[in-house]
C-alpha cells in the first residue's frame, strides 16, 4: 500500500484528489492538511511515502516545505501539483528536493500514474515542464567574464589592490556609492561575500591580472 499525503490549502482539490487516490486499492490517503506549517507538525508525516503538495500555500510556502520536509525525512518523495509553470518555481522545486512536477490540470489517471511513478523511483512531469528542464539543461553557459560588465571588470581589479571604495571610485571617477552598487552586482554574479572571495574568484577564472 503506498501511503500518500496531501498539502493543499483548496478544500475541493484535496479532497477531490482524495476521493480517487483512495479508489485505487494500492493507494491511500492517510492525511491531508492545508499547510506545511499543519502538515510538519503532524506525526503522520513520517509515515508517508508520497506527499502532493501545492506551491502557493498560506504561511510556508511549497517551495520551503520540500526543503524543511525533506530536511526530516529524505525517504519521502515529494511531488508538487500546482498552477505555476514558470521556470523559477520549477527549478526551485526541484532543487529543493521535489521527485516530481505536475500541472493541477492533470486528469485523475494522470496523477494516480505520477504517483505510482515517484514511489518506484521515477520523476514523474507534465509534458511542458519536461521541456523547460530539457531547454534549461540545452542553454548554452554564459562564462563569468561575459557575466560582468565592463566597468564592474575593472572595479574587480581595482579590488584586488587593496583600495579603498573612495579611491576606487576617485580612480575611475564614479561616486562611492556608485562603487558599492557595481561592488554588490560583482559579489551576486560571482557568488561570493566578501572583497577577497570576489578577488580570488576573479584571479582563479583569469578575470583580472593578479600582478
């Protein structure tokens, strides 16, 4: 019997999506909440194999609960149902730690397969989602040089000397506030905290001349 649990904050969907899971002899609903917040609490969680849960929730998002779930209890294979498509919250879902990805448009048939999918190992998505990953995984990589800007090139290098952001911005005649502003745009595209992360990042990738 695979034990399934619902997080869905619309009272027909949860418990239309109830009615046919408990149709099916191999499947059963075992409980269904309307936030992750009621759902992390619950000592049912544990017993779950499957949880359907919906992205936008009151309080906790989706998102956040794959993560604080999974953080408890890796066994359980998490497939979002929702009405967003968009590339962020796919991707976001999935890295989170969601097995699966599905349209709330899916027909009963649908999403009883996508379960029975997950449970054996699968990642069960709706066409159009499959195609998202599959064109995210295609796109070409933008190299960090072509990441920043000419200017924010040269105010990694000036980094490097150990200047201060009123002399760098007096060396290439921009305010210091203008200095942080490009600062704070090198630390996003680089993925880094601090003014020596940013330097040793830039030297390591041949971004600047560390002479």
């Amino acid at each position: 019997m695979i034990k399934v649990i619902i997080v869905e904050d619309n009272k027909y969907i949860k418990e239309g999506w109830q009615t046919f899971i408990d149709y099916e002899k191999d499947l059963c609903v075992i409980a269904s909440f309307g936030s992750c917040e009621d759902a992390l609490r619950s000592e049912e969680l544990k017993k779950a194999d499957i949880i359907i849960m919906d992205i936008g929730l009151p309080g906790m998002s989706g998102i956040e609960g794959v993560k604080a779930i999974k953080a408890m209890h890796t066994q359980i294979n998490i497939i979002m149902a929702t009405v967003h498509d968009d590339d962020d919250n796919v991707f976001q879902a999935i890295k989170a730690g969601a097995v699966g990805y599905l349209m709330k448009k899916v027909t009963p048939d649908e999403l009883i397969s996508a379960i029975r999918d997950a449970n054996d190992g699968g990642s069960p998505l709706t066409p159009n989602i499959a195609r998202k990953i599959i064109g995210k995984m295609h796109a070409p990589t933008v190299p960090e040089s072509e990441q920043l800007s000419e200017r924010e090139l040269q105010i990694l290098q000036e980094l490097a000397t150990g200047k201060s952001y009123a002399a760098i911005g007096k060396s290439i005649f921009l305010s210091v506030d203008g200095v942080r502003h490009h600062i704070r745009s090198i630390y996003r595209k680089l993925q880094v905290h601090s003014r020596s992360e940013a330097v040793t990042k830039g030297i390591i990738k041949k971004l600047i001349d560390p002479g």
